[in-house]
C-alpha cells in the first residue's frame, strides 16, 4: 500500500488496551516514514501491528455440540478487533494527536452452530457405517479415536463441501498423532497419522449411504481390510483429499465415535430432509488379525 501523510505532530506513544490492561504500545516513529513536510505512514508496519493486537483479542466462537449422555451443550461467541472502529481511534492518535491510549474495539463472533439448530438436526439418521479395528495395535488405534473426535458433531450445512483435511487438519505430534504404517506408493511405510484412513472411508460410506454428492475420493494402491474392495477412500495431508457436498436444503451433522475397536459414524438431519439414500456393502463384523495398511 502507499504511505499516508500526517500533517500534525502526534503524541509520543499510543497505548492499547484490553479489558482494562496494557497490551500493546507503539510510536508514531515504529510506523511512519519521514519527510520534511510532515510524517507518513507506512501502511505495511500499520497492518502488522493491527495484526499483532487483533491477535490478543481474538477468541473463537464454539459451536453447540452434543456431549456426553445426548445432552447438548450450549454454543459460545467468540469476538474480534472491530478493524473499522480501530483505524478511526489510531487516525485520531497519529493524525490528529487527539488520543495517546485506547481500549480495543470488539464485535461479536457468532458461531455457525448454536443450540435450536442442533437439536432440529439431530432427530433423523440417514446415514451409518461401521468398521472394526485391532485395538492391540495402539498406536493406530489412537489415531483413529483422534480423527473421529476432530469430525464428531461437525454441521455441514446445505451447498457446503465437507473437506477431510480441512476438517481435520494436519496430522501431527503435537496434535497427539503417533506413527503407524501406511501405504506409500504401494509399499508400507511409518508416518505420523497412520489409521486415519479408516474414518475417511467409514464416513465415505456413511455419507454415501446418505446419498450426499461425493467430490472426492481416491482408493488406496493396495487393499484394505477394514472395507469392502473399493469402498476406501485415502486422505493425506500433502495428497489426496475426501470431500462430499450437501446438497439438500437441509444442514447435516456427523456423528463419529471409535471405540472398543469399533468405528461408528452416523449422519443426521431435520425430520423434513427429503434425502435418497443409497445402498452400501456391509463392512466385515470381524476386526482383522493385523491391520498395518492405511
């Protein structure tokens, strides 16, 4: 962006704050350019420090979801710098010299899934899938149970595209991913992640059955025996992708569970959803001796 001009002398430090506290300060010198007919500011140091306060203030909304015993929890707002209102405080202070310290501005976050929705989508299963695992493997068994928490109760509402990944996320230690084998390339291989495979293709199938719009979808090189041959649906983070469309007028919830080496996931909606569900070949009831394949 170009530089703007200041034709006054601003006051020394501007001090922002949050709730009361300091969180921030800065001098017209930290975003400025000099010349000698006046003071202009830089706007790329400007949108870093309004980036840097946003930051401190931002809390992401939480969605009403459905917790233990069926009970569903209430939704919480989150909030985030009210940029508008912002720019017009520090234009008074950089300007002007009117101001030397300003609370932060703030607006509401609302959060895409609150309590009257939930429950108004919560009444008609439309879609399940069940899928066994070896619990002796524990490391692949705690990615499962990972990957099936980060989906349960996600809303995906009506023309939206469900992304596996973006859902999801990166597959990491920090997250509390272990390795575990997977199939590169046809071969086995140790990868941070390994297992989660089998809750991409467990909701491939539950939202098949629910009759969605499938957008992507890839099997793996190799078979898999926690499916159906060709009822797999790979996901990597530096590769391929799962990812349907709703595309009725209705929103749908998922519903994940990974549990005592099983694997649940229904899809729910309104009692008005007017859906056509599709048939899907059953998954083998027997947990496989070994499952080292992703």
């Amino acid at each position: 962006m170009h530089p703007i001009k200041s034709e006054q002398s601003p006051v020394k430090t501007f001090t922002v704050t949050h709730e009361g506290k300091t969180i921030h300060q800065i001098t017209a010198d930290d975003v400025a350019l000099p010349y000698l007919d006046g003071m202009w500011l830089e706007m790329d140091k400007y949108n870093k420090f309004q980036e840097e306060v946003a930051s401190q203030v931002f809390r992401k909304p939480v969605d009403a979801k459905i917790g233990t015993g069926g009970r569903i929890e209430p939704a919480k707002p989150g909030r985030e710098l009210d940029r508008e209102q912002f720019n017009h405080q520090f234009a008074s202070y950089f300007y002007a010299g009117e101001i030397s310290k300003a609370e932060t501005p703030l607006r509401v976050v609302h959060p895409r899934v609150d309590e009257e929705l939930l429950a108004s989508i919560r009444e008609r299963k439309i879609g399940q899938y069940v899928t066994y695992y070896n619990q002796s493997n524990k490391e692949r068994s705690k990615n499962i149970a990972l990957a099936a928490e980060a989906i349960d109760n996600h809303v995906v509402f009506p023309s939206e595209t469900f992304s596996f990944n973006g859902v999801v996320g990166k597959r990491t230690k920090e997250k509390g991913y272990l390795p575990a084998p997977v199939i590169v390339k046809g071969e086995l291989a140790e990868d941070i992640g390994g297992g989660i495979c089998q809750i991409s293709s467990t909701l491939y199938n539950a939202a098949d059955q629910a009759g969605v719009k499938i957008i992507e979808r890839y099997s793996h090189s190799r078979r898999v025996p926690y499916v159906p041959p060709g009822r797999d649906a790979t996901v990597s983070w530096y590769g391929p992708d799962f990812s349907f469309e709703n595309d009725y007028n209705q929103p749908i919830l998922i519903r994940a569970r990974a549990v005592n080496g099983r694997v649940l996931i229904n899809i729910f909606s309104s009692e008005t959803i007017e859906n056509q569900e599709r048939k899907v070949p059953e998954a083998d009831t027997e947990p496989p001796k070994e499952v080292p394949a992703e």
